[in-house]
C-alpha cells in the first residue's frame, strides 16, 4: 500500500471512531479547562467513549514556581 493510501485509510478509520463518540466528548481545537485535572478527566472520558487510553506525553512547567505551564496528553499507542 502506498503512503497516500495508508493516510486515506487512516481517514476512514478516523471518520468511524469519530461517528462512535458523542459530539459532546470529542476535543476541538480551541479547547481551555479551568484546571489541569478537568481537562484529564475530559481526555480519559473521551478516551473510554472511543476505546483506547491516554498518556501524558510531555508536561512543560515555570523555571521560577515549578507551576504546569502545558501537558500534552495523547494516545498511549501514537507514534
């Protein structure tokens, strides 16, 4: 199979898993959450809904406070 075809039939595949969950659980771009743990529990319940789980992939945070700047949450099987 060539490249191309592998990214349409990853399309497809991404097209079915997406009519599967409910509109209200599928992260958009543009998203914010109040807290750190809020936006976890959204990407865990997505995560369920869709049949797969997550990780946290990379988390950056402040030199001075040690504070979470930004978490990247993804699925545990990318790459």
């Amino acid at each position: 199979m060539t490249r191309n075809g592998d990214n349409e039939f990853g399309l497809e595949l991404m097209e079915e898993f997406l009519s599967e969950v409910e509109e209200e659980y599928i992260p958009k771009v543009g998203m914010t959450f109040e807290t750190l743990e809020e936006a976890g529990l959204f990407y865990k319940e997505y995560a369920k809904r869709g049949g797969f789980s997550t990780k946290i992939r990379n988390t950056n945070r402040s030199k001075c406070t040690k504070e979470v700047i930004n978490q990247l949450i993804t699925c545990n099987r990318e790459g």
